[in-house]
C-alpha cells in the first residue's frame, strides 16, 4: 500500500491499527495520528523496530482484558479519554470527582490504571490519589494525573501524592499513550517479577 491506502481501508471498516512502515515525514505523522483508528505507528528504520512491532501488539492485546478508570468532572473531557482508552482497547470505566472514583475502585479492585483531572469538585484528584495510595501499592495500579496549567510545580505535587506520571492538557495523543505503555509496561515488569519470587523456577 504505497499510498497508505490500507490505512484508509481500516479506518473506513473501523478497524484499530499499528503502522508499520519504511517511510517516515512530518506529515505522514499528523496524518497517521489524525486518524481516529491509528493507535500506533512505528518506522522500520533499525532491527529493533520488529521488537517495538510485538511488543505494540502485544501491549494492545493485553489492554483488552485490562480495567482503566478515567476520571474528570467535565463530561465531555471525560468521554476524550474514554473514547482514547478504548481505541487503545481497554475496557474503561468513569468517575466524574474523586469520591466516585474511589468508589469504582472499592467496586472494582482489578483495576490497573486511573487517569484523573486534577481540578474536580467533592474531591480533586491530588486528594483522591493519595488516599488511592494510602492501600493499592505503586506495582500494582498506575495514576497518572493530567490538569491544564500549573507547570512543573503541579506535576511535583502529583508525584509526590503518589501519581506514577503526570500529563499538561492539552496534550498529543501519540504523548498519552507512550505514556500509558510505559506505566502499563512497569506494571507487567512487577508482575513478572512477583511471579519469578513467589514460584519455583522449575
């Protein structure tokens, strides 16, 4: 598919895809990242990028028995991280303050990630995060706090409540979800190892 006609194909058929390709430009990435059901692209540029391939791949196949929480009192904002979540395939669940998030979590204990607004009636998110951590160790479930403003000072304060990353609205989409496979990645490194500790290697 020279032309990236393929891609045009899996969208039209709403089909969720990884670019794999040899050729690489400014504007074939907004196109690719424009495309509501691109979820990846990676350049064939070095040996390591079939690595990159299978580990996109299987990252995706493993979001889709993964429980994500989004978590943002603007019900439109909310639904953008949901709709992001699920293309990423997810299955997600909502909160719109951080009571009802803590709720959804007391509900739904095999949660593995929570994405949160900062600025949210009831209960912000800052709150919120560090009664999460008050319980749920940090190899266990990944938070990542998201706000729009408040420089490096709020993303301190979130790390520092117990938040494993921090994302400034507005913010790429291709950023949110290198984001999310490195948490979700730290994640799947505990839980190997937990597994290595507890069973024999025989």
């Amino acid at each position: 598919a020279a032309e990236n006609e393929v891609v045009d194909l899996c969208r039209e058929k709403g089909l969720p895809s990884v670019v794999f390709t040899g050729f690489y430009s400014d504007e074939l990435r907004e196109r690719l990242t424009s495309s509501r059901t691109v979820i990846d692209y990676i350049v064939k540029d070095n040996p390591a990028s079939l690595a990159m391939l299978r580990q996109s791949v299987t990252r995706i196949w493993r979001n889709r028995v993964t429980k994500a929480l989004a978590v943002d009192d603007s019900a439109t904002a909310r639904r953008y991280l949901v709709d992001l979540l699920q293309l990423y395939q997810f299955q997600t669940l909502e909160a719109a303050n951080g009571k009802q998030a803590l709720d959804m979590l007391h509900d739904h204990p095999d949660i593995r990630l929570v994405i949160t607004d900062y600025r949210m009636p009831v209960m912000d998110g800052l709150d919120m995060i560090k009664q999460i951590r008050a319980s749920p160790p940090k190899d266990r479930l990944a938070v990542i706090g998201i706000a729009t403003g408040g420089g490096s000072s709020l993303s301190a304060q979130f790390i520092k409540g117990g938040a494993n990353d921090f994302i400034t609205k507005p913010f790429l989409r291709e950023e949110f979800f290198c984001r999310i496979n490195q948490n979700m990645e730290i994640l799947d490194l505990f839980e190997s190892i937990r597994d290595s500790a507890n069973r024999d290697y025989l």
